[in-house]
C-alpha cells in the first residue's frame, strides 16, 4: 500500500509541474544593494563606527559628563548599564534604548548622556557609511570607600 501512495504523490507531483506554464511562473528579482545597505542596521561591518578620538576620548566624555544620581548614591546602588544605540551614516545617534538598566537614575543618566554625544565616525560597510548598532556598558561604582563597604553587606 505504500509504494501505491508515493507513486501517485509521485504522479500529481509531476502533473503539477507539467501544468506550469511560463506566464505562470515568477521570478522574484532582490532589491538593489544600495537600498538594501541603507536602511539595513548591521551589527557587524568593514569598518566600525569610532567615537571622533578614539576610544580614549570616550572614556574621558563619559567621565567627564556622567553624574552619578543621587537616589542611587543614597541606595547604595552600583552595577553596570547596558545601552544600545544606532550610528547612522552621518555620524548621528539614534535608536537610544537601555537593554539592561540598574535603576536609580542610573538608566536615565545613561540616556541622558548618550544623547549629548558628537556625532560619531560612521561605520562602513563595502566603503559605504551604513548604519551600526552600538552597545555600549557604563559601569556605576561608589568611589566613597565607607558606601562601598555598606553596599557590599
């Protein structure tokens, strides 16, 4: 009984593809790269997106604009914010979103200052600026060694 119904699964198979004509068939074409490369968010490319200076340079902006809150001062709170944004191909930021947050204000600040950024050397990809997604950690720590030891216990 098997082998009867692979054979006429086989048979309506082929009697299908008989029946296409080429009036019937469509051929799909893609987009042009160009399109594709403008509006795709990569996360990966050629050449990455560089803070204007370098990496050095952005240790300095964050510490030098970063304020820690004072709600998280007075909890004690510390940890790490994970933030994502988008360099666009000019060198703009958008698409700013915290992807894991430690409260306190910490979340906000981030944002805040993310927002306050020059724009970036965009990132390319086939010697075209594209845009790149940029995940960036900003660590939160208590320099008071007594509020250390307090947030510890």
């Amino acid at each position: 009984m098997k082998s009867v119904t692979v054979f006429l699964f086989l048979i309506g198979l082929c009697s299908h593809l008989q029946a296409q004509t080429p009036d019937s068939i469509q051929i799909v074409q893609p987009l042009p790269l160009e399109m594709d490369l403008e509006h795709e968010v990569f996360v990966v490319v050629e050449e990455a997106p560089q803070y204007p200076g370098g990496e050095a340079a952005l240790m300095k902006f964050l510490s030098d604009n970063v304020v820690y809150p004072q709600i998280a001062r007075e909890s004690n709170i510390q940890g790490t914010v994970y933030a994502s944004f988008i360099i666009e191909p000019d060198g703009s930021l958008s698409g700013i979103k915290i992807l894991r947050g430690i409260g306190g204000g910490c979340d906000e600040e981030t944002i805040r200052v993310i927002k306050n950024m020059p724009n970036w050397i965009p990132g390319k990809q086939r010697g075209k600026p594209v845009r790149v997604q940029y995940n960036l950690p900003i660590r939160y720590i208590l320099s008071d060694p007594a509020k250390r030891k307090k947030s510890k216990n």
